[in-house]
C-alpha cells in the first residue's frame, strides 16, 4: 500500500488524469466498476500513451485506485448499477435471462445479478405479455405458426420457458 502510494505521488498529474476522465464518465451515465476500468483503459490507449511513458503495471495501479477512490465515495456502485439496468431493460420489454446475460458481458458477478433479479418486484408475465400483444395484435390459438413465433420471440427477449407458457396461455 505504501508503494502505491508514493507512486501515486511521484505521477501525480496521471493519476488526476484518469480521476478527472472517470469523474466526466460518471457523470454522463452510471457505469460498472469493471466498465469504467475498461474505459480508463481504452482512454490511456488512445490519449495518453503518446504523451506519458508508463508501464502497463503502473497504469493499471492508477487505474485500479481511481476505481477504488470512486468506490469509496459512492460514486461507483455495482448493486445500484444492477438495479437500474435491471429496471431500464424491464420497462423495454426483455426477460431475465437477457438481463443476466447483458450484465454478465459487462463483468458484473453472476451471483450478485442473480440476488438483485430475485429482490427485483417485477411482474415477468406482465411485461411479456405487454410485449407479445404489442408485437401480435391478434391471438388465434389454432395458428400453430403464431405459437412458434411466439415463443421464438419470447425467447429471443430472454423470458423462461415456464414464463413463455404462462404468457401465452394469456394471450
């Protein structure tokens, strides 16, 4: 720890740098820990690796304290993210399994996406069913055609198979 810090001492304006380029990120959208890591990284790659000579393990070290100086004043927060994307992808009509793999592409922990979709109050047979009578205005329980597409579409959106029945017994 000491080590880190008097190399944030010795560079400074690097470690500023990055704090001032998470602090603009964080503050046009809320972003997971492991993507603003990943942004401060492409950052340094494109704007900062002509002007400062540094080793990767240096930059990872300052990238790595930004993270965690913008944890520890609640600037960055993984549950919180969660729960808003959960929420925004919810409202656009997707599923759970869609959900847990979006997050799950962003680095977020399987375990903590999975804790937040169960606290979540969201009525999955609901928002299906919103979107399968936005995208099938007519029901014709015969047209086994409709069914499979149905159920594609469902799919395709991330709902569960048990979800996927329920919802179209609705329909």
């Amino acid at each position: 720890m000491i080590i880190l810090q008097l190399m944030m001492m010795e560079s400074k304006p690097l470690y500023q740098t990055f704090l001032n380029k998470a602090v603009q990120l964080l503050a046009q959208r809320n972003h997971s820990s492991t993507e603003l890591k990943q942004k401060l990284s492409i950052f340094y790659l494109k704007k900062l690796s002509t002007d400062v000579e540094s080793s990767a393990q240096s930059i990872n070290a300052h990238i790595d304290a930004v993270i965690a100086h913008c944890l520890s004043h609640h600037w960055l927060d993984d549950k919180q993210y969660i729960e808003q994307y959960i929420n925004m992808r919810s409202r656009k009509g997707y599923g759970q399994n869609r959900i847990l793999m979006e997050l799950k592409q962003r680095g977020l922990p399987r375990s903590l996406i999975q804790y937040q979709l169960q606290q979540s109050e969201i009525d999955w047979i609901e928002v299906g069913l919103i979107q399968t009578q936005k995208k099938f205005r007519v029901s014709d329980k015969k047209d086994l055609q409709q069914k499979i597409k149905i159920f594609q579409f469902l799919t395709y959106r991330g709902f569960q198979q048990d979800e996927i029945k329920q919802i179209y017994s609705l329909f």
